[in-house]
C-alpha cells in the first residue's frame, strides 16, 4: 500500500518538477490539500454562531479531525485543519470534508455540495428551519461566498459515494452501530447538509459533510475515533487516487 502511494506522490512530484524546470524554477513536492473542519468548534461562523451542535459533539469532532489529520499525514497528504469559522476563507484545495455527529434521534449520513440555491439561512445566528434566501432577521455572513459548480458537485457526489461505501461497511452493529445504515444524501435531500454554510466558503474541488452518528444510541461507535477516522481516510485516498 505504501509503496503505491509513494509511487503515486513520485508522480505528482515529477510532473511539478517539470513544470518548476520550465518555468526556471525549483522542482516541488505536490502533497494533495485536503481541509477538515471540526464541526462547531470554535470560533464558529458568523451568521451560525447559535449551533453549538448537539451534546458532546465539539469534543467529538476535534478528536475525529486530529485522527483523521494524522492519518492523511502519514500517507502524504497536506491536511489542514479548520475550525467551525473556514480559515482561511476561500482557500483552494482537493478535499473539504466537514465531520459531525447527529442528535440522539438522527443517524449516520454523509452529503457533498449541490448546485443551484446557495447556503443555508437562519433565525438570527442559526435557529430554526434552513432556507436558501436569508430570513429579515438573519444576521449577517461572511462575503463573498464561493459557488458549487457542475464541476465540485459531480466531485464532491463522487467523494460522498466513496465515504458512503468505506463508513458503511465498519458502520456496523457489531462495531456499535445502533442507528440503521449509513445514508447518502442527494440532490433535493436534506438540505441542512446539501447546502451547508462551509461548501460555500471553500475552494475544494470536493466538499463533503459527514454526520457519523446519533448520539447516544451510536455512542460505542462514535467512541471509536480510530476506526471511523480510517474509513474516511480510506475513502479520501481512494479519491485522490492514493489507495491500494
């Protein structure tokens, strides 16, 4: 696996050794740029400020995204942490992934940007129902956001569908699942994922968010940051054509 791997950075070093020499410049290790965002954590983003996620969820998130993080390090890749507020907003990158874990009468599901509306809307600093146009009491967002093209939804549906195949098969009962299956959410689903505030203030070519449990009923899963922090791994190497 590794040997793969390190072949396929070879690669990309190379060619951005081509590119350097034609330029006059250095030769460069390329290591893909992949975000992960620890859902809630603070500082959170304006306009947001309200959602402090469910109980216990910010501890949870930080643990998965320092897993996660150190994962993607050992195989070469570039992860950069963000907390609930994107920094740096806008910035460019191959994966944005988003981690979370749903309310006790949720389930595990993973959801990649959309095209057409734009974020979510709330009451005040992030209460009530979601909508695509702002509320007269929405507080303010951060601008400019970044736009979903055809191009980030085909990637980010493909990066969902992987994390979907790789969290299912260990999002199991033997493992502690008590929730039912993992869900892909689609186009016209639920939106409070499909059009999350974070797509929006990214550059990622691929943009994701994982609820990876109810809390509560899927503790004993949602206690094992090791196990779940692999499987998307897994998932984000296959996606940057990194996996065995």
């Amino acid at each position: 696996m590794l040997r793969r791997r390190t072949a396929a950075l070879t690669l990309l070093a190379l060619a951005a050794g081509a590119a350097g020499g034609a330029q006059g410049g250095p030769a460069a290790t390329v290591r893909p740029v992949v975000w992960v965002q620890a859902g809630h954590q603070g500082p959170r983003e304006p306009g947001y400020l309200a959602q402090t996620g469910a109980a216990g969820e910010m501890a949870f998130t930080t643990r998965l995204a320092a897993a996660l993080e150190r994962r993607l390090r050992a195989a070469g890749v570039d992860a950069r942490h963000t907390p609930g507020r994107v920094t740096p907003m806008g910035a460019a990158g191959a994966v944005f992934i988003s981690l979370h874990h749903d309310t006790s009468s949720g389930h595990a599901g993973v959801a990649g940007a959309v095209t057409g509306g734009g974020e979510n809307w709330y009451h005040g600093e992030g209460t009530g129902t979601a909508s695509q146009r702002p509320y007269p009491d929405s507080a303010p967002h951060r601008t400019p956001p970044t736009t979903v093209s055809p191009a980030v939804a085909a990637a980010s549906a493909r990066l969902a569908g992987l994390i979907d195949a790789r969290y299912g098969a260990a999002f199991t009962p033997a493992n502690g699942a008590r929730s039912g299956p993992v869900t892909l959410v689609g186009p016209g689903g639920n939106t409070r994922m499909t059009h999350y505030y974070g797509f929006y203030r990214t550059g990622a070519r691929a943009r994701v968010i994982v609820e990876c449990g109810a809390g509560g009923r899927d503790g004993a899963i949602l206690g094992r940051t090791d196990l779940i922090a692999g499987a998307l791994a897994t998932a984000i190497l296959e996606d940057l054509g990194l996996h065995a």
